[in-house]
C-alpha cells in the first residue's frame, strides 16, 4: 500500500526524555527510525556504543552549536554540520553550547530505549511532585545546584551524566511513600519514618530495570551521612559514592530553604551556616565549600 505522510511542525509519532533533552520520534519503518531532539543549552549528552555492531546514528544540527569530546580531542559543530557513529568502541561526549535543534537517525529501533523507560521514570518524578505538596521543583533545584558544583569540582564527563540523571530521579521511591507522611507536619513517629526510610532503595530498584542502572548507587545512598547516621545503611564516609555526596549536600540545602510541613523556610545564609556546621560530621566540607561558592557567584550569598 502506498502511503504518502505530510506532516506539520509539532506532530511527532511519540515524545520523550524531558525538560532538558526532548527526543520525538518523527517517522520509523523497516527498523529505521527518524528523530527530532530539541536540547537546552549547556547540557551534556552521550552517544554511547549500541547493542548492535551494525547500528548507525546519525546527527544533523538545524540549528546550534555542539561541543564534541572524544577522548582528548574537542571540536565544535554547528548549524549545517553532521556527525555519525557506527560501531562505535566507547562513548563520545557533546555539550550544547545554546539550544540545539538536530535530527536523529538510528538505522535501528533505539527510541523506546531512550523514550519509554525514562519517559515512565519522568511521569513517577512528576507523579511525586503533585503528591508531595512541598517538593514542588525540589528536583528542578537540586539538578541545577547538582550540576553547577559538579562543574566546579572538574568531575568526568560519565560522572556528570549520572549526577544529571540521579538528581532528577533521586526521590523517585517516595512514590510508594504515604502521602500523609510525606505531608504530615510535626515529628514522624518510628514507624512513620521507617516508610520514609524505604525511599532510596525502592528509587534504586526502579532504576536499576533501566538503562539508567549505574545511578542506582547514588540514589540508594543519598541519605546516607559521613558519621554513619544516614539511612539506609548506616554507610560511612569512603562508602559513600561522590555524587551521593553531592546530592546529599544540595538535597539538604534545597529543603532547608524551602518551607515544608515540619519546617519554615530558612535564609540562604542559615542554611549554609547549618551545612557548614555539620561538615565533615554529616557532609563533605569540600562540596559544602564549592556550594557556598556558587551561591556567592550568584549572589545569592
Ligand atoms: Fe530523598
Ligand atoms: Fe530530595
């Protein structure tokens, strides 16, 4: 059967992968599929080896600038240039420089891949942010606080990826949490915090069925503290993975200055006297220090 589509802007077959990187999938057929990837500026995404040795990518910039990093090497795409991988032996890293707008060829099917496992974990963070009145861009915050120490901290390119990714999904096991105990005001009894108690594992256990599995340790141990007063393991300070660290720090921070059930928002300054004074006991001076810094560069300190 003869089939003849013509499509106006704005119809895609599927869409996913947000706020940051929005992925549509435009067309598909024969294992081919033809996407439409729209990224906010100064994010970082990778094109890493697929499954298959036959498996080709391929990338035209409409419009945009991209830094391309391979190995040592570096270079900059922009509007009108392509790039392709095939067969490729490790990942390659890119960060937009502005918003970019590039169309995505994979000679085989990669969109449910990237789409519906990470579109359901994006609907579970949006899912708990209506549930849990007072988290409203709690994730939001904390990816954009995450990502600016990571900067600062010279962190890989793959650490930085998992950072973006843990930060954006790192409640996501509250889901199974009681709303009225995510909402109750006033102290939680035993019993109560032991529900909340469950979060970092079960947020570990729905990512660790996705492709995003190398962020279940970060999610899993967000809670946990240098001393060992963390939970759920009671992890001390070299068991902790570094982005654990670093969510810890700018999770906290985010909740001290936000106003929630048990609590009244505190002054930036406040919350950071509080984070410093804790240091080395509960969290990593070096990470308390470089968020003090950004605050201060944005004058917020
Ligand atoms: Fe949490
Ligand atoms: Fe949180």
């Amino acid at each position: 059967m003869e089939t003849l589509f013509l499509n106006k802007q704005d119809t895609f077959i599927e869409k996913a992968l947000k706020p940051a990187k929005e992925l549509m999938l435009l067309a598909k057929g024969d294992g081919v599929e033809i996407m439409f990837q729209n990224i906010q500026p100064e994010e970082i995404f990778v094109v890493s080896p697929g499954e298959s040795e036959k498996l080709l990518e391929f990338f035209y910039i409409i419009e945009g600038s991209i830094t391309c990093q391979k190995k040592e090497n570096e270079c900059i795409l922009q509007q009108g240039d392509y790039f392709y991988v095939h067969n490729l032996k490790e990942n390659v890293f890119f960060k937009t420089n502005n918003y970019v707008k590039m169309l995505y060829v994979s000679s085989q099917p990669i969109f449910h891949l990237l789409s519906s496992e990470i579109a359901k974990l994006t609907n579970i963070a949006t899912a708990i942010e209506s549930k849990d009145l007072y988290t409203y861009n709690h994730n939001k915050n904390l990816h954009e606080y995450a990502m600016k120490v990571a900067h600062k901290m010279n962190l890989s390119k793959e650490s930085l990826e998992k950072l973006l990714y843990a930060a954006l999904f790192h409640d996501l096991g509250k889901i199974n949490t009681p709303d009225e105990i995510l909402n109750k005001p006033g102290l939680l009894t035993i019993k109560e915090f032991e529900y909340i108690k469950r979060h970092p594992i079960d947020g570990k256990n729905l990512v660790e069925k996705t492709y995003l599995k190398n962020i279940g340790k970060i999610i899993e141990q967000h809670h946990e503290r240098l001393d060992g007063s963390g939970y759920p393991w009671g992890l001390k300070s070299d068991e902790i993975v570094l982005e654990a660290k670093i969510i810890a720090v700018v999770d906290s921070f985010d909740a001290m200055i936000s106003e929630r059930p048990y609590h009244k928002a505190m002054t930036v300054e406040a919350a950071m006297d509080e984070l410093k004074q804790l240091s080395d006991k509960l969290y990593d001076r070096k990470i308390v220090n470089i968020l003090e810094e950004v605050l201060i560069e944005e004058s917020k300190l």
